[in-house]
C-alpha cells in the first residue's frame, strides 16, 4: 500500500513538471540566452556611406561653357545665312521671266563709267501739288524704315488714272533723254522699248536714309530721282553718285530731276532735320508693271 502511493506521487510531480514550462532567470543575458539556444546572428551591416554631391569641377565648367559659346556662334551663324538667303529670294522674285530673258544693257562697270543728268526744274509747282495731292489719298505700302517709306504710285494704274497727262508727260520726258545722246556717255536707241516698271513717292524723315553698299536699281534701265521737298525744309538727305570711288553730292531744288542709268551706284543721305520727299520712276524693258516692283 505505501509502495502504491509513493509510485502515484512521482506520477503527479512528473506530470506537473511537463506542464510547467521554462522559465529564464532575470539575471540572463540576450546573448548568453542566444548562445545557449545556439542561434548564429549576424552583426549588422554597416550602410555605404553616400558621398555628397559637389559642384561641378573647373574642366566640367570650361566644356559647358566652350559648348555655350558654339552654340551661340552656330546660332548667328544661322541667323547670318538666313537674312543672306532672304535677301537673294527678294531680288531673285524681283526678276520676271521677261527680264530674265534681256541682259542690261550696260554692265555695271560700264554703268559707273556714265554721267547723270541733271535736269533743273522738269516739274513745275502745279506738277509737284498734283503728286502731293494722289499721294496724300493713299497710305504707303513700302516700308524700308521707321524713318523711310514709300508709296507705289503705278500700282493698278493708279497715277495714270488721277494724272493722265503728268504721267504720261513723266515717262515720254524721260525716253526722249534715254533716247538722245543728251549728256550720257552710252543713249539707248530707239529699237529698245522702255516701259514704267514703278513711280515711288518716297518720305524720308530725321534718320531715313539709302546709304546701301553697292546700291543700284538692278534689272532697270533708267531711273529718274525728283526732288519734291523745299531743300530749305530739311537738311541731310543729299542725293549722290559716285565717281571713282568719291562721292558726287547732287544739289537739287524743289522740282529738280536727275536721270542716271539703273544700273549706276547711287545713293541718299540721312536726313538730319525736318521731312524730304522724292519721285523716283523706273523704266525698263518689261511691260509696263501695274504691281510691286517685285512681283
């Protein structure tokens, strides 16, 4: 009987034991706790130390900056060829199929070597007043500058149509030069057919000038320049041909022309004081033109 209880009590102990679980002491330590469970932990990682980002170095600047300045070069360089090629696009739809087919009648060597005509009083007062007055029913339709503008007088006949007689009266006076010996070097005979490619009434103000390298009226014949302004109403504004590499200044009154072969470098000054204003007509071997000059 008492072997009997003493076997049922180590049964009772035994089982509470295994129900109890274990328990760690305060006192351990993580690591002796991991040690004694045998897990290997890896310490960790250090992370890559990230370098900051400095500011570009003195041979990154240089490149950037020789790359700007070709860019800037390339961009004018651009901008150089494409005024140069507008420029040639405007005097080649200057050129109509008719004249392409007539060579001028002077090179421009020989035209240089040619006198202008001056031709004192070729419009009277009542002449000038009946410009002034077409002009003034029409705005201008060519701009060259703030300070100088025109109107294309011959546009859709206008002049023939509100001064018949003056227009006609203008051009017949201007063949009858072209025609004679006068005073040119080289006349036109009377085989070739002049014709008015325009008549511009131009406005020069304080500034406005055609001082154009190498300027001619390429692809005309004859060009008549009248001054229409008082000289005493403005200062500058000197018409002017040239002759062996000088300038020959023009003086004009109101109502003056000069006649000079197209072809013939010419050019006017600045206008330094008050408001000029000029005629000029072109004739030359096409039809008569009742458009642009250019078109």
């Amino acid at each position: 009987m008492f072997a009997e209880e003493r076997r049922q009590q180590t049964r009772q102990q035994t089982r509470q034991q295994t129900r109890q679980p274990t328990r760690q002491t305060p006192t351990e330590s993580l690591s002796a706790f991991l040690n004694r469970c045998a897990i290997d932990v890896e310490p960790p990682r250090a992370r890559p130390r990230r370098e900051p980002q400095h500011a570009l170095s003195t041979s990154a600047i240089a490149t950037n900056d020789a790359v700007a300045a070709a860019m800037a070069s390339l961009a004018n360089a651009s901008e150089t060829l494409n005024t140069v090629s507008s420029l040639l696009s405007t005097y080649a739809s200057g050129l109509s199929q008719e004249e392409r087919e007539w060579p001028p009648l002077l090179s421009t060597a020989e035209a240089e070597l040619t006198e202008a005509m001056l031709i004192p009083q070729f419009l009277s007062e009542a002449d000038v007043s009946q410009l002034f007055e077409a002009a003034s029913r029409k705005p201008h339709d060519l701009t060259y500058s703030p300070a100088h503008v025109a109107l294309n007088l011959h546009r859709d006949g206008y002049l023939a149509s509100q001064c018949p007689e003056l227009a006609s009266r203008i051009t017949d006076s201007i063949r009858d030069h072209a025609h004679g010996p006068g005073y040119f070097s080289v006349a036109v005979g009377r085989d070739v057919c002049l014709n008015v490619r325009c008549v511009e009434f131009h406005t020069y103000t304080i500034g406005g000038h055609v001082m154009m390298q190498d300027h001619r009226d390429y692809g005309s014949v004859f060009t008549l320049s009248v001054l229409l302004s008082d000289p005493a109403d403005f200062d500058g504004g000197e018409l002017m041909t040239w002759r062996e590499g000088q300038a020959e200044k023009h003086p004009m009154r109101r109502g003056d022309a000069l006649l000079f072969h197209s072809e013939k470098v010419h050019n006017v000054a600045a206008v330094t004081r008050g408001l000029r204003n000029s005629l000029v007509i072109e004739l030359w071997q096409g039809p008569c033109n009742l458009r642009d000059r250019y078109s």
